[in-house]
C-alpha cells in the first residue's frame, strides 16, 4: 500500500481496516457465484493468452515445476477447478493479527539498528498486545463491502469474421474536429480491441502554469476512475490516460466486448471530473514530489533529460512547474477544465475485433458527450531547436551526487528518411565498441550508451557516460578519441562485415508484431506523425538498404569529426571531481547556457515536414 505522508502515522489504523475486511471476506464473500466469476476470469486469461517474450516464458515455465507436475505446468496456474468454501476457511482462519509481519518504508521512522551491507537504518519490533487486540476486535467500517458482480466480464468472445479487411487504417469519418481511423485485425484473431484517442487542446501546454493544471487533470480523472476501472480490469480491459505536448491521450486495450462501457465512464469523468479539495492537495503533492525527484535522478538521466529541455517546444523546466503549482487552487483547476475542453481537435484510433460500424459507435460517445460541445481547432505538434552548426554549447547541471555524468548530443541535419537511416546505422555500428572501449577497457564507468535519439522524428545520436572515476571534461576527450580513433575502423570495415550491420539493423526495424497492442501503438505513433500511409519503418528500411559502405564513411566523418556538425552537451560534476574540473574549465571555449527558455530565444525550428535528402 503506497502511502501519502499524511498516511504514515495511520499504520494501525490501515492494518485494522484489512484485518476488518478479511473478517467481511469470511462472513459475505465466501461464495459460490464469486468463485465462479473468478474462474471464469481465468479461464479467459488462459484461452487467449498473448505470446511472451520466449525468455519469459521458460522462466515461467521452469518456476512452475517447482509446483505443479508436469502435466500441469501449462495450465497450473490458471486452474480453479473446484468451489471448497471449507479449504477457503481454513486458510482464512490463519489471516491473523498474531500471525502478521508489517513493514512500514519511510522518511523520519525511529530506528535502533544499522544494515551492516546497505549501511540502512532500521527497526524490528512485536506489535504489542495492545495492537494485536485492536485489530481483533475492531468493528467492520460500514464502508468497506464485497464487490458486486463484475459488470465488465465478457460474454461475447467470438472472433469476429473477416468483413473489411485492408494493409493498413482506413479513415472512416473527417468532421467537425475529429478524426477516425480504423482497421480490422486479420492477423492476430483474437476478441481483442485497441481504442485509443487523443484529445489536442492548446490551452494544455501553452504555459507552465497550463502545463501542471493539465497534469493535475489527468491525475484528478484517473484517480476518480481507480474504483471504477479496477474491476475492468480484473476482466482483462484496461485504459491509460496520460498527458502529451498537445493534450491528452486515453488508450482503451483488452476485450472488446464491454470497451463502450469503460469509455462512457470515462468520458464522463473526463467532462464532469470530481475535483475535491482532499484529492487536489493529495495530487498536488504527489506531482511536487515528482518534479522534485527529478533532480534525485542518476546523473546520466539528468543530463539525457537536460538534452530534451533545451531543444524541445513547448518544454517548461520542473522549477518553472513547481513555482506555477504554488499558487494552484481547487478553483483555478475548476475553471481550467472547460477552457481546456472548450477548443480541441480529436484523432480516434480503433483497431482489432471490430467491425466498421463497433468503431462508429465507440467514437459516436466521443462525439456526443465530448466533441459536441467544442468547436474545433488545429493544434500544432512541438518543435525541435535546429542546432546551429560550429558551435560549442554545453549545459553544466549542479547535482548532488559523487558520480560525473555527460551526454554528447549530435543532431541530424534533417527529419528525411535517408539521414534516420544513416544515424540509425551509425548506432548500431558504434554501440558495441563504443562500450567496450569506455567501459571494458578504460573502465570509466558502469553506465556507457551510445545511441539513437530521435526526438519529434528529428533524427540525432547521444554518447552518455556516468563515471566515479574522472571528471566530465575528460570524459568528453575520452569520448572524442574514441569516436576519431574509430573512423579509422568504419573505413577499413569490409563489405561483409558492414552488411551484417545493416542487416541487423533492418532486422530490428521490419521485427514482426507479435501482439496486436504493439501494431496498434505503431499506427498511433504513425497517426501522431500524420503520416497517413503508415509505412515509416518501410521508409526507413528501404533507405537502409540503399546505404553503400563509401557512403557510410563519408557520413561518419561529416556527422561525427565535422567542424560544422551540431552538437551540444550536458553534463555534471561529480562532488569527487569538483576540484580538478574547476582547473580544467579555465581553459573551455564553450558557449555555456545558462537556462533553457533563453538558450531556445531567437533559435531556428525544424518545419513541421522536412523530406530534404
């Protein structure tokens, strides 16, 4: 049970309200019906399992043997073959305040004992006679009951029959600010659907104080939906509600069957949210202690997310959002909802078991509670800083940490194919030695990446290092000599060899779905780029295999070694370092930036489509 900090002095007090509900368990919830809704649950789950990653499930597998014989080992743990209220009594009859172990994880906890391998303060201690009769003897709060039948189990698992079949979405309905997009699923056979849509407003993002009130929305809505949505997903339907740079998104996964029951609900939540005092301040502590915990990252995170915040727009820096919550009400998030909602585009995605009229009727909930009472309005997507080439720019973080981080960012020159196919090689190329190099070799540090990092679909590669050893300075010369010493390399690479990158390349990029929410989270992507033929990974294959070894070289040493290649970096010193790179910084001809929303002031900004080769 995760806690808030009001919660913690109230231990006793929630270990009561669980031994009250075992006690209700025993006396209302020991039957029939219940057993037989929880097997069919199970039996659902084990008919239409999705495929897992091979290593998982081995591991599955070799964990059940330990358990069942093998004759069961398949459907083991699926099984609830008999209703045995005696069996279930016994066992509750040991849920017992004189047979429990609490333990409590927080701040500020009296403690008398030291972890001698964790250096961890800590304290065991018995309850005391006086606790353990409490919790025998408190009477049942009124509030706590039995959960009634689970309206969202399935009754209709048929597979629907193939009716309108196409190689990718087909767009069922353009109007008055929505979109819908559609397919059947062919592939999968499955009584599964994905229902996504995302709503894009303007008034979400375009201020930081616009920023936190959207998030503590989202936080508002899905808390209301917890009780609701838990018995969903006990039957395998699932939702997630998230903020985006242009709005939200809700994404509605699992059995079709009962999906426009979850989406009423939700849309209302969405519309009429509940926004109680307790829960604004609860949510607004949380989101503090988040945006706060930001700066607890791991060096290395701290300065890939520094990379972002000075070239991504709209991007508002966690002090910005925190200084904007400060004065944040119960009556400024009441007042924000309708302008949110007032102006908004909507882009529907329905994908699965579904024919053409289930995906009309899903986004007629939409249209009707939701977009009918907006007017319409085009929301562009963010903007990526487009680097200037020459320039040296370096972000120095101040973290509190003994570890030295740096990231080196280079930015491809456009967003076409051929360059996302270069960077992407160049990745897959570099990884590998690049690790060994820092890592195995110079032992510089646990945490060496280099990788691709696209950001909005602006192609770019980032070199990370997190080191106790030395000093970010060094690190870069390190990173430098490698990325010079390696040219020599990529230019006697043969043929063979080079192939082999590139087929390992394309083998990631073309790897077959093997579950419909992957596909369905791919169209969505696509849908978000507006690329309406759903075919980037086919793109970028096919400038993948156009790439010659001569071509590749010269790339490298224009993207890599050139003068004029776009760069900047973000870095930190460790507290160990801190002498030695004072020294060191003297000497630096960096233009140093000082603060994201000025580094992005007069700046040029890639165009929202860029195809130049």
């Amino acid at each position: 049970m995760r806690l808030t900090e009001e919660g913690v002095p109230y231990i006793n007090d929630i270990a009561s309200h669980v031994f009250q509900y075992l006690r209700l368990i025993e006396e209302q919830g020991i039957k029939q019906w219940i057993f037989d809704e929880q097997k069919r649950i199970s039996e659902i789950d084990f008919r239409f399992q999705e495929k897992p990653r091979p290593i998982s499930y081995v591991r599955s597998l070799a964990s059940n043997l330990q358990i069942y014989p093998a004759s069961d080992v398949l459907y083991g743990p699926y099984a609830m073959d008999k209703y045995d209220p005696t069996l279930i009594r016994y066992f509750l009859a040991r849920l017992t305040p004189d047979n429990v172990l609490v333990t409590v994880n927080a701040k500020d906890l009296q403690t008398n004992m030291q972890d001698p391998w964790f250096d961890t303060a800590y304290q065991v201690a018995g309850l005391g006679s006086n606790i353990i009769k409490r919790l025998q003897n408190d009477e049942p709060d009124p509030l706590l009951a039995i959960p009634k039948r689970n309206v969202f189990l399935p009754a209709d698992l048929s597979v629907k029959l193939p009716k309108e079949v196409t190689s990718k979405p087909i767009q069922l309905k353009q109007s008055r600010g929505l979109e819908l997009w559609f397919q059947q699923d062919n592939t999968f056979r499955v009584p599964r659907a994905d229902f996504y849509f995302s709503v894009r407003s303007k008034s979400a993002n375009d201020s930081a104080e616009h920023a936190v009130l959207t998030q503590l929305y989202v936080r508002i809505v899905n808390d209301q939906l917890n009780e609701f949505s838990y018995p969903a997903y006990l039957a395998g339907l699932t939702y997630d509600l998230y903020k985006h740079i242009r709005g939200f998104t809700v994404r509605i996964s699992g059995y079709n069957d009962k999906q426009a029951l979850l989406l009423s609900h939700i849309v209302e939540a969405l519309t009429s949210p509940t926004i109680k005092p307790e829960r604004f301040a609860i949510a607004k502590d949380e989101l503090s202690r988040r945006l706060r915990n930001e700066r607890r990252e791991p060096p290395h995170r701290q300065t890939v997310s520094g990379v972002s915040k000075l070239l991504l727009k709209p991007h508002w820096t966690e002090e910005r959002r925190l200084t904007a919550m400060q004065r944040l009400t119960v009556k400024d998030l009441e007042e924000f909802v309708p302008k949110l909602l007032r102006r908004i585009e909507v882009v529907i995605l329905a994908h699965g078991n579904l024919y053409r009229r289930d995906a009309l009727d899903l986004a007629k909930v939409l249209e009707q509670k939701l977009i009918s009472k907006s007017t319409p309005i085009s929301v562009p997507p963010g903007q990526v800083v487009k680097l200037p080439g020459a320039k040296q720019y370096v972000r120095q973080l101040e973290i509190d940490h003994p570890d030295s981080a740096i990231t080196i960012y280079v930015q491809g020159a456009n967003r076409s194919y051929p360059t996302r196919a270069m960077i992407s090689l160049t990745a897959q190329i570099l990884s590998s030695p690049f690790y060994n190099d820092l890592r195995t070799d110079k032992q510089l540090g646990y945490i060496v990446v280099a990788a691709s990092m696209p950001l909005l679909e602006v192609p770019g590669m980032v070199f990370i290092v997190q080191s106790p050893i030395t000093d970010p300075i060094e690190l870069e010369t390190h990173i430098e000599r490698f990325l010079l010493d390696y040219y020599e390399s990529v230019a006697r690479m043969s043929e063979t060899d080079f192939e082999k990158h590139r087929q390992g390349l394309l083998t990631r990029i073309l790897e077959k779905e093997k579950r419909l929410r992957v596909r369905s989270n791919r169209y969505w992507t696509e849908l978000d780029r507006e690329n309406y033929n759903f075919d980037s990974r086919e793109q970028l294959a096919d400038a993948v295999r156009l790439i010659t070894k001569d071509e590749f070289v010269k790339f490298y040493k224009r993207f890599l070694l050139s003068e004029n290649r776009k760069r900047v970096v973000a870095r930190s010193t460790g507290n160990q370092h801190k002498t030695e790179f004072a020294e060191k910084e003297r000497a630096q001809k960096y233009i140093v930036i000082r603060d994201p929303d000025s580094f992005k002031e007069g700046k040029k900004y890639f165009p929202r489509y860029d195809d130049t080769p």
